[in-house]
C-alpha cells in the first residue's frame, strides 16, 4: 500500500528475525519500515515470499531494504574508516556481490529501494581512489536501473559538498539519498540542516534520529533519544516540508530493548505533533 509523506515509520534492525521486527511495528504502532538485510536462510526467493506475506498480513509496507555487511563495526571513526562500505578494497567485490543479491531479494518483495552506507568517500576527487569509488556506484545503479530499483546513499560519513559532487560524477539517475541528519552531527561532518540545503533535491528518504557531537577527536558522538540531541528535529521536520519531501519519516534508534522500543513510541508522538505544527523539540 502507498506510504502517505510525512508518515511516520522506523528502521528495522540488520539481521533480525522478521517476526521480530513485524513484532517491533505493531508495538510501535507504524504501518511502514525500513527493513535490514535478513539472516542469510531468508536471503532467497522463498524467504523474500515468506517476509513479505508476514508484512502483509501485518499491514506494513517495506519502503527500503538496507545493505549491512559482515566486518563492518562502527567503534571509532578509524574503525569505520578501515571497515565500513564499499570503499575498503579487500572487500569491496564481495559486498558489490552481497548488494546485487540483497537487491534481487527487495525486488522479489515489490521493494523499489536499497540503501547502504558507501563508506569514506574521499573528500579530495584526485585522491586514487575515487574514481574506484565512482565507478563501484556505477555498476550497482547500472544492476538497479533495469529492475527499477534505486540505491540511496545513507548520510554521515561525508561532508554535504562531497555527497553532491559524488552523486554528479556517478551520474546515475537512480542514485538518490537516505538522509539521517544525526549521522551528520555524529560524524563531525556538518550541520544537518545546512546540509540537508544542499543535498535535498536528492533525498528520497530520511532517518530521524538525534545525536550530541564528539567531544575527543577520533571519536564518534553520542547518539541519544529524538529530540534530545542537537539536530533541532523540529527544525529538520520544518526543513523538509520546506523542500517538498515527499517521503515517509522513519524513526531509527541504535540501542537494544529496553529502551529502544520505549524511544521509539515516544519518538513517533514526538514527530507526528511536529507534522501537525504542534509543540516544538528541544534545539540546541
């Protein structure tokens, strides 16, 4: 069923059981996630029947699949730096592989869209690797274009300008972006709201999720409940009413239960009251 813009749903965790996450909705109270890639037995034809007739049945609609991989950690910047995406190169053609078939999976589903955190995209494009970098995002969209799919590029791992000058040297139609405004503040890699500015032309979807920024250099900040962090989610929500964002507001918080599911609940009241105008989030 169509997803409503401005309609809030969450983000469904990288290889959990999918009763779990069909579980994770109902508590919630969402018609409409983002789906982690599933443990590998469901990453069939039949396992994309069995998923989808338990979404069904459930009344929840998978905007998007998302790519993780085996390796990938997010200790410290290093750390994501060295394992993360589709940048580190003794790993890139096994991902490239993992993603074509997490693909043909969502497109098993009727699910138009995957996404996947790229990895560090050199912020200089006469670095050696960029043009690796160009040409990997080339060859998926190249797989996508054919069955309809688009790859969102998730946010945070680079500068806004970056993003935009990355996107316009793959020069593919179905690349778009997933924007999580709190990567961006967890990162150190910008303002969200300034970036979001820039980028928003491509955005297609969104996670809202809120952080505080690194307080050591090397390290991540700290992400923490909607609307107590310093992305200004009230002023994020006013920004993409602002740009004509059609998409869903899909609630993402990387924290086991208790108190994920608890965050989430409260985070869905939060933004839906923002959607109608009403009370505003803390802003730092």
């Amino acid at each position: 069923m169509a997803v409503k813009p401005f309609e809030v749903g969450i983000m469904l965790g990288v290889h959990h059981d999918p009763k779990v996450s069909v579980e994770k909705c109902k508590k919630v109270g969402v018609k409409n996630a983002q789906l982690g890639v599933p443990p590998n037995e469901l990453l069939t034809l039949e396992g994309a029947a069995e998923v989808k007739r338990m979404f069904d049945e459930a009344g929840v609609t998978i905007t998007t699949v998302f790519c993780g991989f085996e390796g990938e950690r997010y200790d410290d910047i290093e750390t994501v730096r060295r394992t993360v995406g589709y940048v580190p190169e003794e790993t890139r053609e096994e991902r490239v592989r993992k993603t074509l078939q997490i693909a043909e999976w969502a497109y098993a589903m009727g699910v138009k869209r995957i996404a996947a955190h790229f990895g560090f995209i050199p912020e200089d494009p006469t670095d050696i690797r960029y043009p690796v970098c160009v040409e990997t995002m080339r060859r998926i969209c190249d797989y996508l274009l054919p069955k309809g799919l688009t790859f969102g590029l998730e946010t945070g791992q680079e500068t806004a300008d970056t993003l935009l000058r990355f996107i316009r040297d793959v020069g593919r139609k179905n690349l778009n972006i997933n924007f999580d405004p709190a990567n961006m503040i967890l990162y150190g890699t910008g303002n969200p709201i300034d970036a979001l500015k820039k980028v928003g032309k491509y955005v297609v979807s969104v996670h809202c999720k809120d952080g505080k920024w690194p307080t050591e250099p090397g390290k991540l900040g700290t992400e923490v409940p909607l609307g107590e962090g310093e992305v200004g989610i009230d002023k994020f929500v006013a920004a993409l009413k602002r740009l004509g964002y059609k998409g869903p507001l899909t609630i993402e918080r990387e924290v086991p239960d208790p108190p994920q599911t608890d965050d989430m609940i409260k985070a869905k009241a939060l933004l839906e009251s923002l959607v109608k105008g009403g009370q505003r989030a803390k802003s730092k």
